[in-house]
C-alpha cells in the first residue's frame, strides 16, 4: 500500500498562505497577504496588477530577495516540497539561479556599466556551475546565440551602454538561463521596451520556455501583454489575488469587479473611436487597508459587506475562482444556499 504522501501531487513550486511585510518608519506595511497558488513543471503562470498590488513582492519573497526591511511574516513557499523560508543563506545561494532565476524590469540598472556583457555573463556561470575559463566563455557564446543576439563574441566585449533595451533585456535572460533553472521568474521584462521589442521578448521567452521545459512567471501590470502566453492568471490587488483562472476564463469570463475594470481599460484594435473607460479612483493605500474588499472604495457596485468583510475565494467552475461579494449575491438570487 503506498503511503499517503506519495498519493498526493507534489508541485513544482506551492506558495501556502504567504505574507509578507516592510517595517518602515510609518509602520508595517502588508504587501503580501494571505497569497497562495501551484506551479507545475512547464506551466507559464501571469501574475497581473496595477503598481502596489503585491505581485513583485509575491515574486521577490520566492526568490528571498526582499529589501533589508522585508520580511516573510507567515506562510510557506514549497519547493519541490521543502520549505525554503527555513533555509540558511547558502542552501538559499544555491537555489538562486541553479533553481529558481529572475529577470528584472529594468536591464540597464541590472547589469553593472563598469564590466562587459561578457564578464557579468561569465561570472554568474562561474558561480553556478563548475565551468571556468574557455569552457566558462564558450558557454555564454552559446547563451547569448539562444537568446537571438548575432555575432555573440563580439557582444561579449562590449559594455551595456553599447546596447539597445532589447538587446540588454536578451542578455539578462541569458544571464538568467545559464544554470537551465526550473522556474524562470520574469519581473515585467518589457516595462522599459516599446511595442515591438516587447512582442519579440514575450515571444523569445516562450520559445525558450518550450525548448528548456521550465516553469515561468510573469509578472506584469498589462493584461493584454499575456494573453496569448500564459495557461494560468492571477490577479492581484491590495496585496491580496482577487481572481485566478485560466487565460480564456479571466478575459472571457471576469467575475471580479477590478479584472472588468483592467479589462475594460485595454483598447480594441477593432474600434479604435470606442472611448476607453478607466478604473476610478487612485491605488489603495497598504499602509492602511480596510476591513473588508480591498477593491471597495473603487468599485461601482459596492455593498455594505464590501465595507466589512473580506470576500471569500468562491468556485466559479473547476478552473476559475474569485473573491467578490457579487458572486456570493448572484448565487444567493440564483437559488444556492
């Protein structure tokens, strides 16, 4: 008879009722609240919300990279099983970059101006694997021909300055493949890129994805940049998810009030004349949250439970959820007990 553990599907990556808070001159600040969601081998998750929704910081407690002020105040964040809020720092060191690899928003600030693409590029090889010298070269050569950038030897003595945005973003994404993590954790990487450079950049990542095998996240404030890429979204705000589902699901079927008012803002290519309709008021204040919905003080149909009570995460079918008081309403009128 086998054990009761081996019956059971172990994920990937499994964020169990994660919070995390700064403790600042102000006081603590909840960024990250009661969060929890599965990462399966391959599976390309989106992480979507407006600045301060918390989803940075969900990505930045998985890697245990927060600021000196952060901290990991509850929850826990399997690997493969093994909870990595209890590691020391060089079983942590280890699992950055060999397990789990980011990429951040912004590749100018992220690469050092002072060293050429190749040092950087050989350095973080060095540190992860037991490459050195030419074998050491020879493998970010062959890094930086997967990511697309042409003539990669001379690239590699050259400085950051001397490249385009895109080209700088490729170089951090190879930087971030050369241990061939299992989950390679994306932070916005096309914030700082106009339209066309981000399309080849979301583009590149899932071919690499498909290539390597590995699990993605993306992070990103623009739901309309994953909506061919991604099999999962979570949607978050005030610190908290309000909707998760899959891709067809949340743009074809929201039943959160702050996913209809994202989707709401996205233009349509085919009625350019249509007048875009913007989320009304400004960020929630995390320093400050209220008793009930995050989202209330914004929401055109907010009721005095809203104000109250926090929503609880309701099943709209097996591959969609949500945590709206509006759903617990229509199920009410629809006859449920």
């Amino acid at each position: 008879m086998k054990d009761e553990k081996s019956l059971k599907k172990e994920h990937l990556l499994s964020v169990q009722d994660l919070h995390t808070s700064f403790f600042t001159d102000s006081g603590e600040v909840h960024a990250v609240n009661g969060v929890s969601f599965n990462l399966d081998p391959g599976e390309i998750l989106g992480i979507v919300g407006e600045s301060g929704s918390g989803k940075s910081v969900t990505a930045y407690s998985i890697m245990q990279i927060l600021a000196s002020t952060g901290k990991v105040t509850g929850g826990k964040i399997l690997y493969k099983g093994d909870d990595l809020t209890k590691w020391n720092e060089k079983k942590l060191s280890e699992f950055r970059g060999k397990c789990v690899s980011i990429i951040f928003q912004d590749p100018m600030t992220s690469l050092n101006p002072v060293f050429t693409i190749g040092n950087q590029l050989t350095e973080a090889i060095k540190l992860h694997t037991d490459k050195r010298g030419k074998d050491a070269w020879d493998r970010a050569v062959e890094l930086l021909t997967l990511v697309g950038i042409n003539e990669p030897e001379r690239r590699m003595r050259q400085y950051p300055h001397e490249h385009s945005g895109g080209m700088r973003q490729r170089v951090m994404i190879a930087m971030a493949l050369a241990c061939e993590p299992d989950i390679l954790i994306a932070d916005e990487p096309t914030t700082a890129l106009d339209v066309t450079i981000q399309a080849q950049i979301l583009e590149l990542i899932q071919e690499l994805q498909k290539k390597l095998g590995m699990a993605v996240i993306l992070v990103t404030h623009d739901l309309g940049v994953i909506a061919e890429l991604c099999d999962n979204i979570i949607v978050m705000y005030g610190g908290s998810i309000c909707e998760r589902g899959t891709g067809r699901e949340i743009f074809y079927n929201p039943h959160h009030e702050y996913t209809k008012g994202l989707l709401r803002s996205i233009p349509d290519v085919k009625n350019m004349k249509e007048r875009l309709v913007p989320i009304a008021g400004t960020p929630i204040n995390i320093l400050n949250l209220p008793k009930g919905c995050a989202f209330c003080a914004r929401c055109d149909n907010c009721m005095k439970i809203c104000l109250q009570e926090k929503p609880m995460e309701l099943d709209i079918n097996e591959n969609h959820k949500a945590s709206c008081w509006m759903n617990v309403k229509e199920a009410f009128e629809g006859g449920a007990r």
